[in-house]
C-alpha cells in the first residue's frame, strides 16, 4: 500500500477522530477552566475508528473469516461505545449511581484498544485491491 493511502488514513481517520482530544488539550494550555480530558472524546474517538474499519474491509479481497470476524469486533465495540454514550446521558440526566471513574478508565483502554485494531487492520499487507 502506497505512503499516499496511508497519508489520507491517517488524516481523514486519526487526526479527525482525535480532534476533540486535541482542542481540548489546547484549551486547557491557554487556561481555559475545561478537564483535561472527556470520556465523550474518546467515546467519540472510537466510534470514528470502528466505523473507519467498517469501510475498510469492504475492500478487502477474499480473507471471509478475517473480513468476519473484523466486522464482528467492529460491531461489538460499537455497541460498547454506545453503552458508554448511554452512560453518560443517563449521569447527565441525574443519575448519580455511576462510578464515573472507572467509566472513564473503561473508555480510554477501550479507545487504545480501537486504534491498536484500527492499525492492525489498516496495515494487514496484502489485502486490498489495487
């Protein structure tokens, strides 16, 4: 795969996908009062590279089992991301049964997890037709 593809992934999926993080990064170093980080960032983060890997094994060649079970994992943790999401609506409702903390730590190993899968998908040599 050319450095061009790999380029515009990287662009159109890490870079935007791990926007929010970065603003508020941003933010916080120009004093702005704001956490340094959000769940909802990193839910955010991971919907966008699951959703990245969705389409990027439409591509794929034959490899059905791969292309099966990647679509699974995909799937799953969306609906993760997801519950996160409801989560979250639930403690901003007033719900305050939530251990936030370890919501927080739960999304932010999740997100690594998804870009760890995002990577191992997006350089699986020999995949994609030309």
């Amino acid at each position: 795969m050319n450095s061009d593809i790999r380029t515009k992934w990287l662009i159109y999926t890490v870079l935007i996908g791990v926007l929010p993080i970065l603003l508020r990064l941003l933010l916080t170093t120009w004093g702005v009062k704001i956490s340094l980080f959000s769940i909802s960032d990193f839910v955010a983060f991971g919907f966008v590279l699951h959703i990245s890997i969705l389409n990027e094994i439409e591509h794929v060649i034959g490899q059905r089992q791969w292309k099966t079970f990647q679509n699974g994992v995909s799937i799953a943790a969306i609906f993760i991301y997801g519950s996160f999401s409801c989560v979250l609506m639930l403690h901003e409702s007033g719900f305050n049964e939530i251990d936030l903390d370890g919501i927080k730590v739960s999304a932010y190993i999740a997100a690594f997890v998804s870009l760890l899968t995002s990577l191992s998908v997006f350089f699986r040599p020999n995949r994609i037709r030309g």
